[in-house]
C-alpha cells in the first residue's frame, strides 16, 4: 500500500513543526524519514497514523490512493511502534501481542484459539516464542522492542510506521536489531516508514532516504544518491563528517583543480568529504594546501587526522588508510600538503 | 543477622543495599536523632492513641460495648457510613476524571484547575462549612429558594419539595465532598502524568475504542494509586470535623457524625462513651494505616524496574 502525505502543515503554537510537506512512498518501501531533533519527522509521522492532525485546511494523507485524512487512527490499519515500546506494562508479552485481536467487535474477533495460534505465530516472527508469560519490565530493552513489532503486526496493517524504534537501545543491540529488521521486510514486504536522526542507520537499512530539517524535506533519494550526491550543504553535513575550505584557501593552493570546475562561487564554501583528502609529504613546488598535522587517532582500520591549514589555522579532518599512515611515515608537527580529491560547492540561495 | 560476615574493609555487612560508609554518621549522632525521633513519636502519637483505648475501656469491656447501645450512637455511626458512602465514590469519579483531564491533555485553565483542586487543603474546613452555610442558608444566596415556598424562579413541583441542605444531611455530605476533593485526583494527576500518553496511544493505534482504552489501558495501569487516593479520602471522609460541625447544626440522633457525637458525649462527661466511639474512628485511622501500607508494598512488588 503506498503512502502519500500532501502539502502537510502542522504548527503548535507559534511553532511551525511541519511546513507544506510532501511525501511519497510507493508500496513495499522501507523508508526512512532522516533529521534532526525538531526537524518535523515525527510530528510527520505521527500525522500518518493519525496520532495528531495536521493544520486545519492544510494537506491530504492517502493511503493507496484513498484519503485517509479524517480516518481515525483506529481505522487506518496502521502498526505503530513507539521510541520507548509503550508495551502495555500490567498486561503479559501475549496479552499484549493479543490485545489488537481481543478488542474487536464480537463479529469481527478470531476465536480464542485462533488469537493463540496468532500470538504464538508472531512471537515466532520475533524471535521471542519462549517469552509469552513474562511481563515487559522483565525484558530487555531490544526485546521489548521485538514484542512492540509483534503487537503492531498483530492487527494485520496495511502500513508499518516505526518512530526511532532503537533509539532507546545501546549501540550494540541497535546495529542487530536494524538489521533484523532489514531482514524481517524482506519477509512480511510491508510499507514501512521510519524516523531516525541516526544516519548510519538510515544509509544502511532504507530503500529510500527522506531527509528532513527545519519543518521540510530536504532530499529523498536512495541511500547512495543522498550520501553521494547531496543536495544542500545541510544534507551534506549531516551525512556524515565534512571538512569545509573557504574558497580563497584552494585559490591560494593552485588554480581550483581541487574542487569541481565551474562551480564555485565567489565567497562559496566548499565541502570534501574526510575519505575524499590524500596526503603527500611537502616538497616545495608541488600542488596542495599546506597542512600541519596535528592530532593522530589510529583506533580502528582508518586513521583520522586532524590537520591544520597553514594559511588560515584552520582544522582540516582527513580519514586515510592505516597502511597509507605507515606508508607515509608521519609524526606530530610535520608539513604535508592536501589534496580533495572530490569537492562540491553549492550555489548560494539568495531568495529570501 | 543474615549476610555474609564483616568484609576486610571492616565495612559492616549489612542486607539489601547498605548505606555506603562515607555517608554514615558517628554512632553518638545516630542515637541521639533515633531518640529525638522515638521519644517524639511515642508522646505525641502513641501515647494519645493508647489513652483512647485506656478510657475507653476504664470501667471495663462491659461498660465499653454498652456504650454503643445508646441509639444516638447508632445513628451517628449509620450517617458517618452513608456520608462516606455517597462523598468517597463522588470524589472517586471526579479525580479518575479531572486526573485524566490534567495529565492527558493539555488546554487553557489547566493550571488555575489544578489551584483549584488543592483549595480544600488550602482552606480551613470551618470556612468550608461557612461557604455552605453562606450558600444554602436560610438569610444565604439559594437557600431562600430551597425550602417550600412560593418562588416565581421555580415550579409548583420544587417549591413543594422543601429540600433541606443545611442542618440535614444533603448538607453533611456536600461539606464532606468539598473537603475530600483533592485526595484521589492528587494522588493521580502525578502517577499519570509520569506514565505519559504512549499506551493510550498504542491501544487507539490497535483500534480500541475510547472506552475500551480507559478500562483495559489506562484503569489497571492506575489502579493501586486509585486505591490508595480512596483511602485516604475514606479516611477524612469519616474522621471530618470542622465543616461537618458547622453546617449540621448537631442534632442529636439526626445530624451528628461520629466525629460530633464524640464531642457531644464528652462535653456530657460522658467519657467512656466518648473514647468508645472514638476508639472506633482510631481503629479506622489503624486499618487505613495497613491498608496504605499494603498498597506501597504491593505496588512496589508489581513494578521491579520498569
């Protein structure tokens, strides 16, 4: 089922969360909704569930085509699950599980053994069929969390919306948990939406990356165009670490070989991507900008450098393989020369 | 005298998580607060308490049970149950109501609502019953159009009526109600408040209905607070004074509470009578106690982290 949110708009207040955002999913999409905190990605959710309304007079949600916008959330066949699980904390893991299927009307409830047999083939899903009689505060956070999806994929929706579903979780436990997450997908191929502010995360699991900041979608692309391609400074900084050159400083290096041609802009900032900076040891006359090196962190297969520029004093941080750290021989304080291998600038916005 | 022996630290081994050395103090300060603390409980609550079961069985446990023969008593006792009767569920539902206002939702007044729920405890319960007197009263602002009467405001049928609210028991009971308000909302609005909106949530999500949300969601997750809100209310409820004294106008075997025949059989000198019908509110203030004391228990037995 695909999932259209159109021209959305949402304030509290004098606070604008959301403004005229639009958003497609087509049907069986793992997507995630990737920002800030305060970037409207919840609030957007939530407004697809049906948890919160929009701005009177602002946008449409459709569901398959079909508005769903005045469509209670009870009715909209939506799973929902929650950063802090929200499990039904008097209820055992199968009340819980149970619950969707207990409080339907008479006619549409499974029988006793049906919502069992139910219950037990989720618990399976989950990886938690041994923990039925347990209640939740005796689980640990990522199983909590399981049996959140579970509940959620009791009622049988036709859409999966998850809000930070491992924010709550430690490092370990979430990188797990995501990818099974992954994996369950690709079993029950539900429409599924996620909001996260973790972009690891995002770039790993989704189809398909909405990148939202300041009340509006910034960039949707797959994982790989927004990571390689991004389509504002903002998208570019928050995708991972980014070193920015103020232009005068690649002037002074040479004749602008290290950032694209043609696309800068006078006063612009150009933003290199850490992996994108080599390193040479300083011979006079060659090209590059003049750096200092001033700080190794060598845990873990890169090594990160922090630089400093020569003509301005400003850091630069460079990521290079350790063999290439060894290779080239390198101790605090020496004079080594940068080149950007890939370098983007952006036109500057003058709209107001 | 259970653990493991002195460790090498010469920390004392002590059940449960012993109060780490560095905050401990010397043992001359922790005996002299103990029997600051033990001396003080024992003169001011103890010994009152001891003095009400001594009195009233000073001419003996004949004498005692006699005293609740007198048909006055009786009465005082039947209108203490039906006061609390009718005031406990009343302030049952409104805290259930007004904690759920408070802590799910957010509008305009939420904090003036939430003044106003405290203002009984603000208030002394003499003014309380004033209030009433001031409203209901025969010279008050209704009170000229309750009783039987011809008032152009009302029909024939209520001008017939001669409702009576002051000097009766409709007035007993709104007095009480007034001064029991805040006991179960109080309890509530921070229990659900810290439980936050997310299961309610979560239940709407899976298609329960409102209703169904409230009884199977929102009810049981409350429900040892609920209990213990009703106590305590119960407890005042049957223990008021002040408000009661004054909007009832003590008429013997009528309008007196428990609380008023108590006063009334003392200043007959009737002592033994007094302390035996007094012995019966402190045998209530002692239930209410354990009761209280169970629900902590219990409550902390059904949450072990969460």
């Amino acid at each position: 089922m695909s999932i259209s949110a159109l021209n959305i708009r949402k304030t509290f207040g004098s606070y604008t969360a959301l403004s005229g955002v639009d958003l497609h999913v087509q049907s069986g999409r793992l997507v995630a909704l990737l920002g800030p905190s305060g970037s409207g990605k919840t609030t957007l959710l939530r407004i697809i569930a049906g948890l919160e309304y929009a701005d009177a007079g602002s946008g449409r949600i459709q569901f398959h085509g079909e508005d769903v916008t005045d469509v209670p959330a009870g009715k909209r066949k939506v799973g929902f699950v929650f950063q802090h699980y929200a499990l039904f904390r008097h209820m055992t893991v199968f009340e819980n599980v149970a619950f969707g299927l207990r409080v339907r009307r008479r006619r549409d409830r499974p029988s006793k053994s049906d919502i069992a047999d139910r219950v037990n083939r989720l618990l399976k899903l989950v990886q938690l069929e041994s923990l039925g009689g347990r209640y939740p505060s005796q689980l640990s956070g990522g199983q909590r969390q399981r049996i959140a999806l579970a509940r959620a994929l009791a009622v049988e929706p036709k859409v999966l919306l998850l809000d930070e579903p491992f924010g709550a979780l430690d490092a370990k436990v979430r990188k797990e948990l995501r990818r099974w997450l992954r994996k369950l997908h690709e079993e029950v191929h539900l429409t599924t939406i996620f909001v996260t502010h973790d972009q690891e995360e995002a770039l790993e699991i989704a189809d398909e990356v909405v990148i939202m900041n300041q009340a509006k979608v910034e960039q949707v692309g797959t994982p790989q165009q927004v990571y390689d391609r991004p389509s504002s400074p903002f998208v570019y900084q928050f995708l991972g670490n980014v070193n920015v050159f103020r232009e005068q400083s690649l002037a002074l290096a040479g004749n602008g070989v290290y950032a694209r041609p043609g696309r800068l802009v006078e006063d612009g900032l150009v933003y290199v991507r850490p992996h994108d900076i080599a390193i040479a040891r300083h011979e006079t006359g060659a090209d590059g900008i003049p750096a200092i090196l001033r700080y190794v962190h060598a845990a873990g297969p890169q090594a990160r450098l922090t630089l400093e520029q020569v003509q301005n004093r400003e850091l630069v941080e460079a990521e290079i393989s350790r063999v290439e750290l060894e290779h080239l021989g390198l101790k605090l304080n020496d004079l080594v020369l940068l080149r950007l291998r890939q370098a983007r600038s952006f036109e500057q916005d003058y709209a107001i | 005298m259970a653990g493991p022996a002195t460790s090498l630290a010469g920390k004392p081994a002590r059940t449960g998580a012993g109060t780490p050395r560095v905050i401990r103090n010397p043992l001359w300060v922790r005996v002299v607060f103990m029997t600051v603390a033990l001396l003080f409980l024992g003169c001011f609550l103890l010994l009152p308490l001891a003095a009400v079961f001594a009195e009233a069985l000073r001419k003996g446990v004949g004498a005692y049970f006699h005293s609740f023969a007198d048909p006055d008593v009786h009465s005082a006792i039947w209108l203490t149950l039906l006061t609390a009767a009718i005031a406990v569920p009343a302030n049952l539902v409104f805290g259930v109501a007004a904690a759920w206002c408070i802590a799910k939702y957010d509008f305009r007044g939420k904090s003036l609502l939430v003044t106003f729920i405290d203002l009984p405890f603000a208030v002394s319960p003499v003014i309380s019953g004033l209030i009433y007197m001031l409203i209901f009263g025969l010279q008050g602002w209704l009170g000229p159009y309750l009783g039987s009467g011809d008032h152009p405001w009302f029909g024939e049928w209520f001008n017939q009526q001669d409702i009576k609210i002051v000097f009766a028991v409709p007035g007993i009971v709104l007095a009480t109600i007034f001064v029991t308000f805040p006991f179960v909302a109080r309890e509530l609005i921070p229990l659900m408040q810290t439980q936050g909106n997310d299961e309610e949530y979560a239940a709407l999500t899976l298609g329960a209905s409102g209703w169904q949300t409230f009884w199977r969601v929102t009810l049981p997750n409350i429900k040892w607070g609920l209990f213990y809100g009703v106590i305590l209310c119960n407890a005042r409820a049957m223990g008021e004074f002040g408000a009661v004294s004054v909007i009832s106008g003590k008429i013997r075997g009528e309008t007196t509470t428990m609380p008023l025949q108590v006063e009334i059989l003392y200043n007959e000198n009737n002592s033994v009578a007094a302390f035996a019908v007094a012995s019966l509110l402190a045998l209530l203030a002692l239930v209410t106690l354990v009761l209280k004391s169970f629900i902590e228990w219990r409550h902390a037995q059904t949450r072990p982290s969460a």
